[in-house]
C-alpha cells in the first residue's frame, strides 16, 4: 500500500479491485505503473523528472534504445531504482489535438495489453493526460475507467489497478465517475 | 480574403478557446485602445529598443487584437479592413503571436498603469498565453516548469524528500548558529497560527533564506509550521496564463493550511506568489478562504511594531536601495509596508526612481528567465533597470521577490555594477536581536558542592539537565546565578554559522573554472579546510580529471572554452564509473542553468550563484558531501 494514501475509494470488478488515490505516481510501491511519455522518450521534466533522479540513469539509457513512439504506442523498460518494478511508457494524445478519446482509448488498451504480456498484478496509472496535457480530467476518467473496467471483465492476471492522481479536482472527477461505474 | 484558406487544428483550437476567454475586462481592454502612444514611452522593452515599433505595447496588443476583431467583435465582419481585423491559420502564425507574447512583454503591466483608456494588456497578453499553451505552442522552459508543477507540485521540480532534508539541513544550521538545539523548523505540525510557504528557489538555490525565516519565527515565539505538501507558493500559472495550473496549484496550498488548520498562510519574499496566492488563486481554484494570507513582509513588520522581536539596524550598514517587485507593487499595491521595515533594520536607505507603482521591471517578469531564447533581448532591455540602479549609488538592492533576485542578480552582472542583491528576511534575519538565554552545562555545574552547602540544593535532576537552554526568569533559584558558570548566547550571536568546523581532509575535489582567479579562490578555500584539489579550465580536462581521479565533488563553471558544458555533465552523469561523483554547478550565468537542468540525467547536487562567498561554498559543499555519506 502507498505509504502516503491520504483519500482512497475502490471498485470491485470481478477478482481485481481499482483504486483511487492520491499521491506521487512515481513513488509507490507497485510491479508497474505508467508514464505518460513523449513521442521520443525522453524522460523531460515533472514525473519524468522524478524517475530520471529517483530511478537513475538506467532508466534512459534503456529508453534510448526504442522509439520514436506514435501516438497511442506503448514500452516497458526497467524502473531503475524507484519502488516500482517497471515502468509503462505510454505516448497518449496531448494538447487538444483531434480525436483525443479515441486516442486515449487505443493508448490505454496498448497499455494494458503490455501490463498483461510482463504478468504485472499491481499496476499504477496517472490521471493520463490530465494536467500539464490539458486533458479535462473528466474525459480522462471516462475514457480511463470505461477501458480499465472492459478489460478486468475479461480474462486477467491484474489483481489491482490504481489510479493516482495529483489533485483534488482530478480526484474528484475520477470518484465521481467510479461511482456510475 | 482568406475564403479558402485551411485553418490548422491548434489554430481552430486557438480561436475557439478565446471565445471562452473573453470577460469584461479582456473584452474592454481590446476595445479601448486609441493607438495614443502613452504606453509606449512606459515600456522598458521600448526604451531599450528605441528604433523598434515592434516592442510598442499598442503594437503588440494588435496582433492580439485582431483576432478579436476578426472573430468576435462585428466591426471585424463589417469592416475588417477599417479595424485591421485578422486571423492566424499555421504553425507559423502561432509561433510568431508566441515570440510577442512570451519575448517581448513581462507582463509587468507599467504600461496599463499609464494607458488614459484603462487598456490592461497585461491582461489579455497572458489571455494569449494560456491560449497558445492550451495548444502546445509554447517556449520549451516554460513547457519545463509548466510540467514540472503540474505533476511534481513545484516549479523548480523538488522531490518531495529534497525539500524535507532542506528543511533538516537548515533547522540544524539554525541550532548551530544559536546554540540552541530547541530551535526547530516543524513540518505538518497541526492547529498552529502561521502555515509558512515558500519558493521553490529557496530549496534549490537559496535555502539560507528558509533558515533566516525560521530564526525570525523562533525569536517571535509564533506558533508556525511548514507543509510536507503544498508548500510552493509560487505558480507559474500566472506566467504562463495556464488558469487550470494556477487554480490546481493554488488549491494545493489552500487544502494543506486547512488540513493543518492553521489560521494564517504567511507568503515568503514573492513577487508572483503573493499575487497569484493572495489575489488571483482564489479565484482560479474558486475556492472560499477561511484562513488569513499575508506576505511574509507584513509579517515581520507586524513582530517588530508589537515588540515580538527586536531588531539592531546598525548591524547592516551598506548603502541599500529597494527595488519594488511589478506583481507586490503595481499589482498588489505593496508599497510602504516593506519601505518600512527597510528602514527598521537598515541604517542607510535611498530610494531609486522612479519608484514605487513606477518602478521599472527586473526583466525577470515572474518566469521570463525560463526562456533562454529571449535572454539577450531580456538583458537589453535590461538596460533601464541598470541606469536606475547605478544611479542610486547603493551597494546592496533589496527587493521582496526571488524572481527579481534572479532578474536583478543577471542585470547587474551584465551591466557590471557590481551591485549585490538581498531580501527583506536576510536583513531582518541579521539585524536580529536573539532574546538572551541561559545555557547551563551539566559538566560546568558538578561538582554542586562546590557552589553550596548539598542540603542547600534540589536534587540533581532538578537542575538544569544537559545542554537545555532555559530563559533566564526560569533558571532554578537554588542556582545562584553569580556562583555557576554560566554561558550566555545570544546577543552577539556570530552571523558565520559553523561552516568552519568542517574538515573535508580525505576529500577529492575537481575545481572547474575557466577564470584563474575563480579557481584560485575556490582551491583556495576548499584546501584550508583539508580537500585536495585538482584545477581544470575547459570541460574536456574536467571531464578527464573526473575520470582519473574519481573525486567525491567537481564544481563545474556553466561557460568554459571547448566543449559545451550541458555536454560534459551528460558524459558524467553517464559514466558508471562515476555514479558516486556530486556536482556542484557554480555560474555567473543562471540562464544557462538550462544546459544542465533540461537533460535528462540526475541534475547537479548543488548550485551557487556567483560571486561566492567563503560561508556559502563551505555551507553548500557540506551539504553536498553530507549527502555522499
């Protein structure tokens, strides 16, 4: 569990359980969890910041190797030293270009097909696109949960997908979309 | 005229988004203007720049203006050729409105203040900002730390344990200088009066202005506390017209004072903070304050008139001029309080003019020194700034702003005036008068024999234990106070803080400077308090001294012949046979600052800004090895 969970609610699907919380996406404890990355993967500044320091030079030395990504593409690479296993770098859309839900929703399937093929059970998401993207945070939670739960409804080694979120506005768009789940 | 031109989907975008943009204010301010020319001759862009009409805040508010016109005001459809209504429709056209509205203005709304038709450009030039961010369009350090405190929380991207051990760091300096070990910086402490937020340049460049702070709130006896979260008080939404950022970041700082439940969130020296944190962040975050929020001037003003500390000015001598921060000053209408206070703790002021709501700009613009690639037009217009500060004569600037520290500090440099820069806290800090105490060693006091008759005195432990400082009316009457040794701190409390008892015999350091005398000063030091030191003056023989001799710290001078330095620190960083090897980059140049800190690589454990003094290279070195154990 995040040493640092302040607000937390959770959402029963099947055997796996969604959880939100709020906290530093980079700093739990979990097999993976995902980066909102940049088409050339280069680590930049804010969470990638933070992976670059906490996780060391490893971590973009592997980056190195792969890309340029496209739109709605998705890597894994080691986590270096951060509390994580591994990190999902995952190239979502950005800036109000054309078609973001869509986008999002390839994005998040990429993802998740990733998360399965490298067996992770506990994987952590970011509110994608939310933020510094400018995605609303309400479309993110939509697009997010909608495909988050399909895929828990299938067959599945996730046990637990949290979505850790910066904010209280990202926090509440996503409580209040869990709750018409 | 455009009929069939193919509009991109960021230029859609753009004009779409102004549409929501628009409020009174916004909408006054496009309609008002009568092309008179009095905010020209306000503009320092425009001093600097004389035979320019491109700087001329008319002139740039037109190529926002025009947009309006073109989109959403009818004399655009009527008559566009009569009001020169326009559109943009490419990357190109985005890119261009970007170098006016990020390159050529700082925002610092002079001209408004002397615009006859209330025209604020200010306004809607951060209008066009937040547009052109909203797309994508934006210069890449703004981009940076735009990214940084969405998801880090700050701008200067601190990692949550780098604050909190800043924060140690700082509180046990403070026990050193005062000989008090009570002396204390809470974090997260509950039910307290003063929530105290800062700047994040004070955790990464400065933080000898968090311990000045926390020595004042110590004298005061205010019941204060740090946050572990929301402690940036800055928001770079304000510069950068991303309205989501500034109410996200504002919202962080306003939740955490009510999770503590403190009464008062008290804004370190901040130009743009205390604005967007005061003034504008309620509205951005539309959040209802329950709390009080002041400037921490205000702050320190209010200890001095109600006598909770004392302050002796004739311990800062030095000639000092104020330089009036554009968002304190004109936009916030902090004037007098800080003259004030300038007065009770320094012996010699003199204003600069113009003054007060008439100040020129730093050129630092609340986040403009984000942008390297406006830096030599920035430094240009600089050039007012530098004419008023030479003419003050003053050795020393104060200003209540860490963004015009940066901004003055590079001015100053430019220009060669040689002029230091300082804050209110420092001086105040200085200035200080520590309410004397009473230290009564254990080992000073046994044998209690010796000092009366046993039967005569209480039992051990009710005398003072070890080491405890207890004020003077509290010291047991049963300790005579003429018979036992007593040592008295505070009063003379020496303004160099322990630095000097550190040994850094055993330590390996590269010295990397292309000026003699910056290396000569730098071994100097370092070797008096037991370093060997190795000298390099280019990149390439810092980088093979770093590779032969495997030190444990390379001080590295951001400009040196050969090749390019941002290079250099990725080759080490890269190295793994010099994952333990610290850097700590000592320039007179912050704006290149960016060749380190945009790579992605572990950025440097230290940074200085020149001239460096002996205390702080000896303060920051510690710090940096302290961190290698």
């Amino acid at each position: 569990m995040p040493e640092t969970l302040q607000e937390e609610t959770t959402l029963q699907i099947n055997k796996s359980v969604v959880r939100l919380i709020k906290d530093d996406v980079t700093d739990i404890e979990v097999d993976a969890f995902v980066y909102y990355a940049q088409h050339d993967l280069q680590l930049g500044s804010g969470f990638g910041g933070a992976i670059a320091v906490r996780g060391g030079p490893s971590v973009q030395n592997e980056l190195d190797e792969s890309g340029p990504l496209k739109t709605g593409e998705a890597v894994v690479s080691e986590a270096g030293n951060l509390k994580a296993g591994l990190i999902i770098h995952a190239v979502g859309p950005r800036f109000q270009e054309e078609d973001i839900e869509g986008k999002l929703r390839t994005t998040m399937e990429n993802t998740l097909k990733l998360a399965e093929e490298k067996g992770v059970t506990r994987l952590a998401f970011p509110a994608m696109g939310a933020g510094y993207y400018g995605i609303l945070p309400g479309v993110s939670a939509k697009v997010m949960l909608d495909v988050i739960t399909s895929h828990l409804e299938g067959e599945t080694c996730l046990s637990e997908v949290i979505i850790c979120v910066f904010d209280s506005p990202q926090f509440d768009a996503f409580q209040s979309t869990m709750a018409t789940q | 005229m455009s009929q069939k031109k193919e509009r991109s989907q960021k230029a859609e975008k753009v004009i779409e988004r102004m549409g929501q943009k628009l409020n009174r204010q916004i909408v006054g301010s496009l309609t008002a203007c009568v092309h008179c020319g009095m905010c020209t001759e306000s503009c320092h862009y425009v001093l600097a720049n004389p035979g320019d009409p491109t700087y001329a805040p008319a002139y740039k508010a037109d190529k926002i203006r025009k947009l309006f016109k073109r989109h959403y005001d009818w004399t655009g459809r009527v008559i566009p050729w009569w009001v020169k209504a326009d559109s943009v429709w490419t990357e190109e056209d985005l890119e261009e409105l970007k170098d006016t509205v990020f390159g050529k203005c700082t925002n610092c709304r002079r001209c408004t203040l002397n615009c006859p038709m209330g025209v604020d450009y200010a306004t809607f030039n951060r209008m066009a900002r937040g547009l052109l961010v909203s797309v994508g369009v934006q210069p890449e350090g703004v981009a940076v730390v735009s990214k940084d405190q969405w998801e880090l929380g700050n701008q200067m991207g601190v990692l949550k344990e780098d604050y909190l051990d800043t924060l140690e760091w700082m509180e046990e300096e403070l026990q050193d200088e005062l000989e008090d070990p009570s002396v204390a910086i809470p974090v997260d402490k509950s039910d307290c009066t003063v929530m105290y937020a800062i700047n994040p340049r004070e955790v990464k460049y400065d933080p000898r202005s968090i311990a000045d702070a926390a020595k004042i709130f110590h004298a005061a006896g205010e019941s204060w506390t740090m946050p572990s979260e929301g402690w940036d008080q800055t928001n770079f939404g304000l510069f950068s017209g991303d309205d989501a950022l500034g109410g996200s970041v504002a919202r962080r700082l306003y939740e955490k004072v009510i999770e503590l439940n403190a009464s008062r969130l008290v804004i370190s020296e901040c130009g743009h903070g205390y604005r967007s944190t005061r003034c504008e962040g309620p509205n951005w975050a539309a959040f209802d304050i329950p709390f009080e929020m002041e400037s921490s001037v205000l702050t320190m003003l209010r200890y001095i008139r109600e006598g909770r500390i004392k302050v002796d000015k004739s311990r800062n001598t030095q000639l000092v001029t104020f330089h009036d921060s554009c968002n304190n000053a004109r936009s916030c209408g902090l004037f007098e309080e800080p003259r004030e206070l300038l007065n009770l703790v320094c012996e010699n002021f003199q204003e600069m003019y113009p003054n007060r709501a008439e100040n020129y700009c730093c050129t630092g613009g609340g986040g403009a020194m984000s942008m390297s690639e406006y830096t030599p037009n920035r430094l240009k217009s600089g050039v007012v700034k530098a004419d008023q500060l030479k003419e003050t004569g003053a050795e020393v600037v104060v200003t209540s702003c860490h963004n015009c520290v940066d901004g003055l500090s590079d001015v100053i440099r430019h220009y060669e005036l040689g002029i230091e820069v300082t804050q209110l806290v420092n001086l105040v800090a200085n200035a200080l008068v520590i309410e004397e105490k009473i230290v009564v060693p254990v080992e000073e006091v046994v044998p209690v024999e010796e000092v009366v008759p046993v039967e005569e005195v209480v039992p051990v432990e009710e005398v003072v234990p070890v080491e405890e400082v207890v004020p003077v009316e509290e010291v047991p009457v049963e300790v005579a106070v003429e018979e036992v040794p007593v040592e008295v701190a505070g009063g003379e409390v020496p303004e160099v803080v322990s630095a000097d008892a550190m040994s850094l015999a055993g330590r390996v350091i590269v010295v990397a400077d292309d000026e003699p005398d910056q290396v000569e000063f730098l071994a100097t030091v370092l070797e008096d308090h037991g370093a060997t030191i190795y000298r390099a003056a280019t990149g390439d023989e810092a980088l093979e001294l770093a590779r032969r001799e495997k030190p444990d710290l390379l001080t590295l001078d951001l400009h040196m012949p050969g090749r390019d330095v941002g290079e250099v620190f990725e080759m080490l960083r890269e190295d793994p046979e010099l994952e333990e090897l610290k850097v700590c980059v000592i320039t007179g140049r912050p704006e290149l600052r960016k060749l380190i800190y945009d790579r992605s690589v572990r950025p440097p454990e230290g940074y200085l800004d020149k001239p460096v003094d002996e205390e702080r290279l000896l303060l920051n070195v510690r710090k940096i090895l302290e961190l290698a154990d």
